[in-house]
C-alpha cells in the first residue's frame, strides 16, 4: 500500500462499525467522524466494508485546537450508529479493533473488556503482517478473536 490508512473497528452486539477516520496533517491524529459502516458479524461482510474503507482512506481534517475539540460532548459516531446515547453504556459489551496499514507493515490492534468505559487496546494481543499480506490473512485475525468472544454476538439492545 503506497500511503498510510488506518482503520477502526468496534464490534457490538452482533454487529461491526466501522467509522470514517479523518487525519488532522499539523496534529498528526485520527478523528472518528460519521459516515459509520455497520454491518453484520460476518466475515466477507467485515472483509468488504474494510475495502470500502481503505479506498476512501483517512480524509483531511483540520483541527485548530485539539483540546477544544476533545472536550466536546457530542455522541460518539459509532455509539449513535448503534442507537446508544453515551459511549460508556456502548462499549460495556464492545470490543475494539484497529488495522494500520503503513508503507513496511500492517499491525492489527484488539482491545480487551472495557474498563472504566474506555476500550484499551492489548500490547500482547498486536500482530503485525508483512506489507503484501493478503488482506483476508489480515482480517482472520480479528475475525478469529471476535469469534471467541460470545458476548460480542449477543444482542442487546440500547
């Protein structure tokens, strides 16, 4: 892959969304921002909305002030696509997962539980995958975590 994307997933109650990641360039940070992907916990469909989201990449956004921002208290994108009205109560049954697609490698990130209402990723659950990986070899990894987690697949509803 010619230029870095990176990839968030959240998975919930049977379902995966993946938010559009837009890149502030001067701050050099990744914002979740609406459109979210939802789509059903299977893996061609996790498989083909990822390849949606590689091809529209991680769109330009500026941001002036980082701290102004990240004090806002609007509803996070994922938790309003899943119908909750806080983030907290959303990722009590979630997990997170992040793929990073850079010029020498993929790493694929995998959260554990929530823990006070933040999903933190595991340093001993990362892999990391030569840049020429074919992108279903990446993708089986998250697929075959999320299949050992039952609660992910239980609906719940907000």
């Amino acid at each position: 892959m010619s230029r870095r994307v990176e990839i968030d997933i959240i998975i919930r109650s049977g379902k995966a969304y993946i938010p559009t990641l837009y890149r502030d360039e001067k701050h050099r940070l990744y914002f979740s921002q609406e459109p979210v992907l939802v789509v059903d916990l299977a893996f061609e469909s996790i498989l083909e909305a990822i390849r949606k989201k590689i091809e529209e990449g991680n769109p330009p956004m500026e941001v002036p002030n980082v701290q102004e921002f990240l004090k806002r208290r609007d509803v996070p994108p994922v938790t309003k696509a899943a119908g909750f009205k806080s983030w907290r109560s959303f990722v009590k049954k979630a997990r997170a997962y992040g793929i990073s697609f850079l010029e020498d490698k993929i790493i694929v990130t995998m959260s554990g539980p929530s823990k006070g209402g933040w999903l933190v990723y595991d340093p001993k659950k990362t892999k990391e995958f030569p840049p020429n990986t074919p992108l279903e070899e990446v993708v089986r990894v998250i697929w075959e975590d999320l299949r050992s987690t039952p609660e992910l697949w239980e609906e719940d509803a907000p």
